[in-house]
C-alpha cells in the first residue's frame, strides 16, 4: 500500500482529492467547542478521516488530505492563525499511523502488543489522574503559579475545566485496548498494527499540540514553567478528538479494508 517511488499515481491524486473534501466537510458540519487555556479546540470528526485513509491506503496520501482539506478550513473559517500548525500536524497524523500500519502487512509482522499495552496504560493513567482531580478539587482547579503569568500574558487562563467527558473519553480509549490486549489473538496482525498505527498517529498530534502550545505563549511572553502546565492542561480536548478518532477509524477499517482489497485498487 506504500506509494510507489515515480509519485502520486492518478488514482493517488483522485483520493486525496476525495479526503480532502470530507475531512473539510466533516469540519463543518460537525464541532462542539472545549474549554481550554490555549486555543480555541473542537470536537471534530476530521483526524478521524485522516486516520481512516492512512488505514486503507498510505500515510502519504492520508496526510496531504488532512493538511490540504483541514489546513482549507482554517484559512477560510476564522482560524487562519491556526493554519500552518494544522498542516503539519494533520500531515504527520497521516504519515505516522499510515507508517505504523504498514507494517502489518509484512509477512513476517509480529504482534505488537507490547506498543498497544503501553498506549492502554498511558490513557488509563490520564484518565484516572484527570477523575481523581475533579473529585478531589472539583469542577475548576485553580493553578496557583499561573495567576502572576496571566497578568502578563493575554489569554493565558489559571484554571483547568475538568468536566466528566474529559476523562471518561481517555477512560474509554485505555480500557479498550487494555481488553484489546487480552483478545489479541482473535484479531488479525494487520487489525493489530491498525489500532497501533492509529494510537501513533493521535500520540504523534498531541506531542505536536503540546509543543506547538508551549512555544506560542513563549513567543507572547509567557514563563517557561506557566507555558508548559498550559499545554498540558489543554490537552484533554486533544485526546477526547483522539479517542472518537482512534475508534470509529479503527471500526470502519475492519470492514472498508475487506472492500479495498477485493476491488484490487491501486496507489
């Protein structure tokens, strides 16, 4: 499923042109705001396109659509200043999960259910951090250190919003590939390495969330330490996109794939 090394084949260009399209329309008609100290994130089902065509065909291909289609969306709908971030990210969810993936496909690929376990502990550990925070300071937690960075830092909030869906969503994610684990031989190698690809893919845009987070307030003249804990306490909006992606992209692939193969189609 790897592009071949001449370029993009027409039936390449005809697909990117076709994500593109819904990853732009899936923007549009579908977002729900999130509280958040950095930013303005939304619910949406776009990440979840991306992954789904890394999944069926190439990384390459899946990562123009998202940076071309979602990158679109931001330049026309009020989030130009978002745009470049958008890009890269998009491009890189495409790229890594469609490189994970394919590796599913080697005839001597072996299970990797130790990359799976860890991504299960890791949501578990966050969603559990995120509900034992909320029942021990309630809905708002305030961050003392923040309050003398906020007066010079426009934009900058001192509270993390910590409501129910936030950590249920990673509580969901971690728990089903914790189960995921126990049945993983009933799943096949490249299903495997699907779930994996898509884990990596989403790990990939919250590092580059975070990342992107701490150098923007940097650049407005934030703290180091007061930048870091704003990334950090936005991106629970980041892994709510990530858990819906992960999962509806995983489920749709099982099928989608049988068809793909049947039809022989070529990138």
């Amino acid at each position: 499923m790897e592009n071949k090394k001449k370029g993009l084949t027409l039936q390449s260009m005809v697909l990117i042109g076709l994500f593109s399209a819904i990853c732009y329309i899936a923007l549009m008609l579908f977002k729900i705001p999130i509280p958040s100290p950095v930013g303005k994130p939304f619910i949406h089902f776009g990440n979840m396109f991306v992954i789904l065509a890394a999944l069926l065909f190439s990384g390459t291909i899946a990562g123009l659509s998202g940076s071309i289609g979602m990158g679109l969306f931001d330049l026309l709908n009020g989030w130009a200043t978002s745009a470049p971030k958008t890009i890269i990210l998009k491009f890189g969810i495409g790229f890594v999960t469609g490189l994970v993936a394919s590796k599913g496909h080697k005839e001597d690929a072996k299970s990797p259910l130790v990359g799976i376990m860890i991504a299960a502990a890791f949501f578990i550990i966050i969603g559990l951090g995120l509900c034992i925070t909320s029942l021990v300071y309630g809905y708002e937690v305030n961050i003392p250190f923040l309050q003398q960075a906020a007066e010079t830092t426009e934009g900058l909030k001192t509270t993390l919003v910590v409501i129910p869906v936030l950590y249920i969503f990673s509580l969901v994610l971690g728990i089903g590939l914790a189960v995921t684990c126990f049945f993983i031989k009933k799943v096949s190698i490249k299903v495997q390495y699907a779930i994996l690809g898509a884990v990596c893919g989403i790990g990939f845009n919250l590092v580059g969330e975070f990342l992107f987070a701490v150098v923007s307030l940097l650049i407005v003249g934030s703290g180091f330490m007061p930048a870091v804990m704003s990334a950090l306490i936005s991106l629970p909006s980041t892994i709510i996109n990530g858990t819906f992606s992960i999962v509806i992209a995983v489920l749709l692939y099982i099928p989608l794939s049988k068809v793909v193969a049947k039809s022989n189609f070529k990138v």
